[in-house]
C-alpha cells in the first residue's frame, strides 16, 4: 500500500521572486519593530542623534566620605558652575587607595580628578591606557605637574603635594586642565 503526503508540489526556482521574498520577510521587520517598541530600546529622531541629559553626581558628599576614611588629605575644588560633576569611584592601587571624581565641562569634555597616597608613576600607571612615559612637566601657579602620555589622546597629569598626589586626565582642553589644577591646589582639604 502506498501512501501520498498531500503537499503540494513546490514552485519552481523560476517562479520564486522578489514579491514571494518580501511577504515573507514583512512580517519578521514588523514583528522585530514591534518588540524593540515595546521594550523601549528605539525611538524615531528625523534631526539625527540629539545629546542627551548629563547624568550628576554628589561629588561634594562622596569626597566627604573618602576624607572620612582616607589616610590621606582630600579637597573639593571649586570648579566652574557650568562644569557637572557626573561620576565617582574609590579603589585600591597596591596598598594605597584613590578617590576618584568626573566632570563634564560646559563644552562636553570629561575631566578626571583623582586624589591618592599611591607615589606618581604608580598612580599615573594605574590610570593610564596602554604603557605610560613621562613627557615633560606643566607649572601651575607654584606647582609642578609631572606630564605622562599613553596609547590615547588624553595627557595625564600628577603633582606631589607630599601627603597626596593628585592626578588630572580626560579630554579636556589645555586650559581646562589648568582650571581644574589651579581648584584644586588652591582648595583646602575637607575637614575630617
């Protein structure tokens, strides 16, 4: 006895085109619109990309409670009012640690401050991305910034003020660096 399946023939090569395609793939995009909609991960923007909010954090509070805990002097400098403090983070380099605090400048440009009782190469090391070299020192006021470069574009600047190094990176301008250096020499450290 012989059985026949009741599929019918399929149509030849020749006859499958573009349409036959394209009302099979139809539902797929619309389905795949559909559930990336729903999850919120698009959005419709006709001008192109737009910049979004800076995201702010508490650099004031957070430095408070690295001083608290630090064997080390920490300051909170008087930035400019259009700088947002957007980020901060402690962690140890070897036995010492670091306090670590973002800005994003009025022109959108990320600063990096970090205060530690880690010695300058260590710390400069530690920050840096890819292999670090000395290139030269800048001299802020009366202070002296030893000058590194590594495999970016962001110079990276420490000075010793004997009981903390301070170390300054980002992509700041030349004079956002001098900004930032000059705050936060002149701050005093956060009582304890």
């Amino acid at each position: 006895m012989t059985y026949v399946c009741g599929m019918a023939d399929k149509k030849p090569r020749i006859l499958q085109g573009t349409g036959d395609m394209v009302w099979t793939i139809a539902p797929l995009v619309v389905a795949c619109l559909l559930v990336a909609g729903l999850v919120g991960q698009c959005s419709w923007s006709p001008g192109g990309p737009t910049e979004g909010a800076i995201p702010t954090f508490d650099a004031a509070s957070a430095l408070e409670v690295d001083a608290g805990i630090s064997d080390y002097p920490i300051r909170m400098p008087q930035v400019p009012e259009d700088w947002t403090p957007n980020s901060g983070s402690r962690r140890d380099i070897g036995p010492a640690t670091a306090s670590t605090v973002g800005f994003v400048t009025a022109a959108r440009l990320y600063l990096q401050l970090t205060q530690s009782d880690a010695a300058v190469q260590p710390l400069a090391s530690a920050y840096a991305k890819g292999s670090v070299d000395r290139a030269g020192t800048e001299t802020i006021g009366t202070t002296e910034w030893t000058v590194f470069d590594d495999d970016s574009d962001e110079p990276i600047w420490v000075t010793d003020l004997g009981d903390v190094r301070i170390l300054i990176r980002g992509s700041g301008t030349p004079s956002d660096y001098v900004t930032l250096a000059t705050a936060v020499i002149e701050a005093a450290p956060i009582e304890r």
